[in-house]
C-alpha cells in the first residue's frame, strides 16, 4: 500500500551537502528506485478528519506540529514554542541573536532539550541556543512540564523541571515511489536568504535514509528606536550578521514497530556578529562568535510483546565555540578565547509490565564531558554524571499513579586549581490523573516533582580566579490541574481546554544577569524563590460554509515569582529580574482547502530587569502581532508551497532584555517543491 507522508519541512543543503547526496546515490544500488515489493496495492480511500490535540495528559503537555509552523510565523525553534502557556523567550534580537527559554519562570537551564529523544547538552553555560536549531527538518514539538509521561524513557529525562521534546521527520515511503526530495528557499528582510533540500530515500522494506542540509545568510541590519533622547530617532542595529550552513543525516531501520534502530549524524557551522547592549551613545560591539559543532546519535528500542521493553541512546558530541571582542579592556587587548567541550554519553532503559495496569522501569545514563579552552590558568574541568531512575505507573479504576525516583551522582576534576564539590542527590517525582465522571471528557490531574540543577562549568570557573561559591539549585513543583476536550459533530469540530494552578519553590536559585555582553553575566545565588502562577490554553476548530474552516488557539499566563530570601533584604517580595506578571498568546487563522490566512499576537506585561522593582528599573511590556498566507497548488504533477509573512506587523518597538531591542516589522517569503 502507498504511503505517502505530507511533510511541510524545509531543508537546504549547505555548502557541503550536494557531495553527501551526489556520494549516497553511489552508494544506493540503482535498483533502489525501481526495486519490487510484493505489497498489493488497493484502491485509495480519502478520509477527512480533524485531528484532536492530546491535552489528557498526567502533566501538562503542549504539542506544534511542522504544519503549524507557518501559522505562528516560525522560523527557529524558539519562535515556535513562544505562544506556549508558562513560556518566556529570552530573545537579545536579530536573526542569529541567542534566544533561550524560561518555563514557568525557572530559568534556561532547569529545561531539558531533547532532539530524537535524546539531550542536546551543554555543561559550558548550559543553555541551548534555541534560535540555533532550524524547523527545516523537524515533524513536531512538545512541551512538558515536570516529565513526559511515558517511563520507557532515558534517566536524563526524569532529571529537568520541564522537557522539550523536538522529533525530526521520519520517513514513510512506498515501494512505488521510494523517494521524496523537498526543495526551497526562504528569503526576506535583514538580507536574510535561506536555501533548503531534504532528501527521503526508501532503500528497501527495513531500511530508510533522510538527508537535510541548509543555508542561512543575513546582515542582520535592522532599525530601532533610540530612547532616553527625548526624541523618536532611529537607529540601525549593527554586527548582527550570520552565515551558517547545517547538514543531518538520518538512517533507520525498521523490522516492526516493536523492534526498530536509528542513527543521525549533526554537523552545525555558524559565523555571528553579537550586536551587545545599546549603550546610550555608544550601540556598537564587535564581538564575534564561530560555532562547529557535531554529535552522533545512535537509539534502539525491542518491545517484546506487552511486556518487556527496552530503549538504548548512545551519543557523541563535540562543540567548538571561538569567542572574540577586540574592545575588551585588558592588557592582551581584547578577549580571544577557543573552547572545545567532547561529551560521551550512554543511556539503558528496561521496563516490565508486571500487570496488564501496572508497569514499572529503571534506566541508567552516564555521561562523561571534558572543556578545553586557550586561557591562562584556566580549570580546564571534566564531569562525571551518573544518573538512575526508577519509574512506576499503576491505573486503577478512574485513577492513574505515577512515580519516579532519580538519582544524581556528579564528580568533578580540575587541571588548575579547586574542583567543585561532588553531589549525591536523590529527587522524587509524583503524579496522578482523576476522571471523576464516566465519561472520559473530563479529568483531573496533580504532581509534585523535586528537581536538582549543578551549576555550569561557566558559572563555576569563567572569569573567575577561583571556583566561584556556588550553592545547587533545587526546585520543588506543585501543579494542580484540569482538562476538557470534546469532538462535536456540528459546525465546531472540536474544543479542548486546559487549566492548571502552580507553585514553585526554589532554593540557591542561580542568577544570571546579563551585562553589557550577554556571554558575560553577573552570577550568584538568589537565595530562595517563590514562584505561583496559572496557565490556561483553550483550542478549537470549526467548519464553515463551502469547505471553509476557522481556527483558534489561546493562551494565558500569570506568574508572581517573588524573592523570599532575606526579610531584610530591600528586593523581598519583589518580582525577579525579566518575569513578566501576565502573558496572552492567540493565534487564529481561517483557510479553504489550499489557501490559508493566519493571525498570531503575543503580550507580555512590563517586568524588571533587576530585582529592585523601581521605576527606573522598569522595562515595559509589548504587543507583537504577526501575519501569514500560504498556498498550496500543483505546477504540473508536483506540489508547490507558497508563503508570505509579515512579522510585527505594526512596527512595535520593544525589547524583551534590556538595552536589546528587537527589530520592527520585517518580512519573510518561502517557495517549496516537493518532488
């Protein structure tokens, strides 16, 4: 039977990317393309249907998928998860400016990344660059807050208060027609030009390739306005370039769905300007950084019947970071600094269904990292880390139980000077869902989950002469829940609606705040943080007349993140540096059939950049609106997708950090073939 996988991706190849494919059609037998399959074909039936979004979860997840990336105006990671519930983006602006992500006000690092299920990991500053990582080749992402809630998992994901899961496309390709090639370019304002290729490759029943390359080039020039004058003077952003080029690859096999194999390959090479802070009178910056990155990732999983499941992850990573600022003031007349972090790193997941409604799991991680760097005295650090955890989840009548039990054992070694002290932690998880009623709309959930976050090599040892008296991070989450969601038969599809209250309580909580460079922080210990807030999401779809459809998804954030260290202290009580108060994303769109109009507005209310909550100190809040259309139509037997979109529609002019503002309305254009 034919398959066929409607992928809205987009992938370039990069400089060195027509060689990898010129090089596997060697490799590939002719044969491949013309190759026989005993599958019978039948008659296609079209089936048209709405698909639900998943919100019964035993935590709170939140899901995009590739075909909605476009509709939230997306064009990184980042921009993609923005109108998320209990998200905060970091953004310090431009195209290849670093944008992180902030869950329910825990900060970057208490999230865990994870690409094809396994971590993407960074022990230097610990936070994923989230503007790095590309949509071109990725099917769906989602969001979960304490953990996923399935326990066949690797202990890394028990270890982070939250979890983003990104999935790249996966191939699904008939004997018919045994390969897919995606083609396009997208282009627009800042100089910004983006080419892409993908290339699905079916090489016989169990074996499948994808191949995905891109290049992204951009001045990154863009105006702002210059406040603190008095007058409305613009002024244009400057060193805020980018040239990258990115290439995967992916191979699969597949004996069933219970028995499967995958292994990718990443290579990243990127040249970036860093803008820096506006500095009244003095906007310019002539920092640099080059990134070379590659990992290896090989994952296999053997479901043997209903009982017995088991998950291997194996990864190799290595990051290459070079760092410049001629205008640094120091007596080698200015910073040069090469770091060079490897990673080995090993995970094994068992679980058992001892009942039918009862499974329990243990996996084990080890991971092994080392950093290199060209600085005089540095520590040069190396970190063990060894995790286990125990999983079990019970269903019993309306009820769900689940728990989870980590064990973090970290060590740490130094070339120079003191290594921080090695950890021992153990961190319990608890979860469990009520449907009270017998119909399954409805249902009820809660979990409390402790989590443990080691400081960074960067926190401990970067630019400091010794190892900086830092306390762990610890956080405890409380979350009290409810979801609905209904299928209607009538003009409205479907409605789905979620709401949950939450508490966290954060002790030593580690503070960054960004100075002039934003690769330079100030770093300390906060002390304690409190941290209640409400996240509601409400989603539907409905049918209009003549094949027309509307659709509506809205989300709300309050958070009141409080320091509650030091009665004394005159920042008690008061709101923690960059946690705006209240969040509003919705995103609407209507389309009929191949061509769809859609709307995205995000607001955030003002916040403080420090954690004195005075008037100075305010940065105000923003409302940023999008705009996109897209097109689908055949040029002869091939399916060709068109896109526009304008981002900040009404030229607002704001900035999510301080003294880094973001540019004004800007425009995008993409056109796709797939063949």
């Amino acid at each position: 039977m034919k398959k066929n996988l409607h992928c809205i991706y987009k992938l370039l190849p990069a400089s060195g990317l027509g060689v990898v494919v010129f090089m596997l059609q060697i490799v590939l037998p002719n044969k491949v393309s013309a190759q026989t399959d005993t599958t019978k074909k039948l008659k296609e039936v079209t089936i048209s249907t709405s698909t639900i979004p998943q919100v019964q979860t035993i935590t709170p997840a939140q899901q995009i998928s590739s075909i909605d990336f476009t509709r939230n105006s997306a064009f990184t990671v980042a921009d993609a998860i923005r109108n998320f519930a209990g998200v905060n983006i970091k953004d310090y602006g431009g195209i290849g400016g670093v944008k992180t992500v902030l869950v329910r006000s825990l900060g970057a690092n208490h999230t865990g990344i994870f690409y094809d299920g396994v971590q993407l990991n960074d022990a230097q500053n610990g936070q994923i660059d989230l503007g790095r990582l590309n949509l071109n080749n990725v099917q769906s992402i989602a969001l979960y807050n304490g953990q996923p809630d399935n326990i066949c998992a690797p202990a890394r994901a028990f270890a982070s208060a939250s979890l983003l899961s990104i999935k790249t496309i996966r191939p699904l390709l008939g004997a018919e027609k045994p390969y897919q090639v995606l083609v396009g370019i997208k282009g627009g304002s800042f100089g910004l030009i983006n080419p892409y290729i993908q290339w699905q490759q079916r090489i016989n029943k169990n074996w499948s390739a994808v191949v995905n390359s891109y290049l992204e080039k951009a001045d990154g020039q863009y105006k702002y306005k210059v406040n603190g004058d008095g007058s409305d003077t613009l002024a244009t952003r400057r060193n805020g370039d980018i040239k990258a080029q990115q290439a995967d690859a992916a191979l699969y096999w597949t004996k069933s769905d219970s028995n499967q194999f995958n292994f990718h390959v990443n290579y990243y090479n990127s040249d970036r300007g860093l803008p820096g802070a506006v500095v009244f009178y003095n906007p310019y910056s002539k920092q640099r950084v080059q990134n070379r990155d590659i990992f290896a990732q090989a994952g296999y999983e053997h479901l043997w019947g209903s009982s017995l499941h088991l998950l291997l992850n194996t990864k190799l990573s290595r990051l290459y970071t070079h760092y410049t600022d001629p205008d640094f003031l120091n007596n080698q007349g200015g910073l040069n600094y090469k770091y060079t972090q490897k990673e080995v790193y090993q995970s094994a997941t068992l679980a058992y269904h001892i009942l039918s409604n009862w499974e329990v799991s243990y996996a084990v991680d080890f991971a092994y990292t080392h950093l290199d760097a060209n600085i005089t005295n540095y520590a040069y650090p190396s970190r063990s880390t060894l995790l286990n955890a125990i999983a079990s989840n019970l269903i019993v009548g309306k009820w769900r139980f689940q728990g989870s039990l980590l064990n973090s054992n970290i060590n740490e070694s130094v070339k120079t000077g003191k290594a921080s002290a090695s950890r021992n932690v153990y961190s319990p998880t608890l979860m469990a869902t009520f449907k009270p009623f017998n119909n399954s709309n409805f249902q009820l959930r809660a979990f409390y989950k402790n989590s443990f976050r080691y400081p960074t090599f960067d926190e401990f040892y970067y630019f400091a002469i010794q190892v900086r008296d830092l306390k762990p991070e610890f956080a405890k989450q409380y979350d009290l829940g409810a979801t609905f969601t209904k299928s209607l038969n009538s003009w409205l599809d479907y409605v789905t609606f979620t709401a949950d209250a939450y508490y966290n309580n954060v002790t030593d909580k580690i503070l960054s705040i960004p100075n002039q460079n934003p690769y330079i922080s100030s770093i300390s210990n906060l002390g304690k943080v409190d941290v209640k807030g409400i996240d509601v999401s409400i989603k539907t779809q409905s049918k209009l007349n003549n094949n027309w459809r509307a659709l509506l998804t809205a989300n709300y954030s309050f958070q009141k993140a409080i320091d509650v260290s030091d009665p004394a202290s005159s920042v008690y009580l008061k709101q923690i540096p960059y946690s705006p108060k209240h969040t509003v994303a919705i995103n609407a769109g209507i389309d009929h059939r191949q061509f769809g109009i859609y709307y995205n507005q995000v607001l955030s209310s003002s916040r403080y950049y420090s954690g004195e909550n005075l008037p100075e100190n305010l940065l105000s809040g923003y409302s940023v609106s999008d705009a996109s259309a897209v097109y689908n139509f055949l040029l002869k037997t091939k399916q060709v997708t068109a896109a526009v979109e304008v981002n900040n529609l009404f030229n607002a002019n704001y900035a999510v950090i301080r003294s880094f503002p973001l540019p004004g309305r800007s425009y995008r254009f993409t056109i796709q073939i797939k063949i």
